[in-house]
C-alpha cells in the first residue's frame, strides 16, 4: 500500500469518527461538540437534582423534569 492510500485510508477514518455525524445535522465539528457538552451538562444537572430529590422529597420536586423538557424541545426544535 503506497503512502496516498494510507493517508486516503485515515482521512476516511477520520471523517467517519469525527465528522460524518455532525456534516448530517448541519453542523461543525465543534458546532457539534458545543450542543453535545451543553446537552451533556444538563443531563448531569438534572441526575443531581434527581439524585438530592430521591434523598429528601421535598428539594427539587420539578428540576429534573423541567430540564429533561427543556431539553427535549432544544432536540425537537434544532432541526
């Protein structure tokens, strides 16, 4: 295999790991990684407050709920 198939080969594989995904939702590849951190952000939120509301009931009644629907809508509404 001479070198241009090598690097035709990990620049195929570059593009399946990192950049077909987002080119498919209109996005850059740090487009992509900016709503997927802030996504994954707010999950984490949302299981703390679930976590502090399955410990005492009375904290964080709606949180985790509120943002997973927040969240929902930002999915929803991105395309």
């Amino acid at each position: 295999m001479s070198d241009a198939d090598t690097a035709a080969k990990q620049r195929g594989i570059i593009t399946t790991l990192f950049l077909d995904h987002p080119a498919s939702v209109n996005e850059s590849y740090f487009g992509h990684m900016r709503f997927a951190l802030g996504f994954a952000f707010w999950l984490g939120v949302a299981a703390v407050a679930a976590l502090v509301h399955a410990v005492v009931p009375a904290l964080c009644e709606t949180t985790a709920s509120r943002i997973l629907k927040r969240l929902h809508a930002r999915i929803e509404n991105r395309h």
